[in-house]
C-alpha cells in the first residue's frame, strides 16, 4: 500500500522521516550517536582512581569528575595510559558517604591542553585490594570530607537513548 502524501498514512511517515532526519543532525553534531541509558548530572568532585589489575602498571590519582550518574562518571586526566577496557579501583566522593567501586573504563577522549576524559562504568561495589593505605587515599577522605554536600541524581528517564 503506497501513502500519498495527504492520506493519514502518508503524514504519518513524512513525521517519522522528519523526525529521523532531526534525530540524525542532532548525533552528528554532538559526534555520534549517544548511548547513555540515564540521565547525567554535571558534577565538581574528586574521585579516587587506581588500576585494578597489575598489569595496567600501577599508579594512584584523585581528579575531578566532570559529570555522573547512577551507573558511572566522567573525569578528566593528563595521564595518557588509560584505555577501554581496564578495570579500576574508584572511590566518588560523595562526603562521609563514600564506596569504594569496581569500575571499567568504556571510552577515552583526547582533550585539548593535552589531558585526556575517561568514562568509567561502575560495577559493583568493592574493597580494594590493597590492604596498606596510601598518603593518596587518606588525603582523599579527607577533601571528601570536607565536601559533603549531596548530589542530586535525576530520575531515570524511559525516552533516553539505549
């Protein structure tokens, strides 16, 4: 059955294919298509990072995250030995409130001024496996501390993109 364009039918594709078309200008502008299941909250913490396997080399850094949500974050870094794929140990500050998670590297992006933003999908919660504490990681806690405003997480949204 072929729609003309003033049967109902026929209106109905024509909105579908605008809708697309728009859909298509919006991804290519952002860089792509967006695959983020929730909604992100734009975020100013530090965030506790180091390699959960000895085989990424090992090294510890807190920096800042850019944004978050539920299932993961993302931070900005001038280290260049991140890649997707590599396990790590994170803690988000999130003031006295803070777990410390197996997370996944899923994406690097070359940034300008020679730094670099990682994404980091959160796993499951867990202990790290060094048993001694690091001068990083008490003076993590205790900025974390310090900063122990809340963050407001939006609710999941059914119309984002999958």
């Amino acid at each position: 059955m072929q729609g003309q364009s003033g049967s109902p039918r026929g209106v109905v594709v024509n909105e579908l294919q605008q809708r697309m078309f728009s859909m298509k200008e919006e991804e290519a502008g952002r860089g792509g298509f967006d695959r983020r299941r929730e909604p992100r909250v734009q975020v100013d913490r530090l965030v506790y990072v180091q390699p959960a396997n000895a085989e990424s080399g090992h090294f510890e850094e807190v920096r800042s995250m850019r944004d978050l949500s539920r299932s993961g974050f993302f931070f900005t870094t001038e280290r260049d030995s991140y890649e997707p794929g590599i396990q790590l140990h994170v803690v988000p500050a999130f003031g006295c409130f803070n777990l410390e998670y197996l997370g996944e590297v899923v994406r690097v992006e070359k940034l300008p001024f020679g730094e670099f933003g990682v994404a980091v999908r959160l796993i499951r919660v867990e202990k790290m496996v060094a048993s001694a504490r690091s001068t990083t990681m008490d003076r993590f806690e205790a900025l974390a501390r310090a900063d122990s405003s809340p963050v407001i997480l939006p609710q999941s949204d059914s119309n984002i993109s999958r």
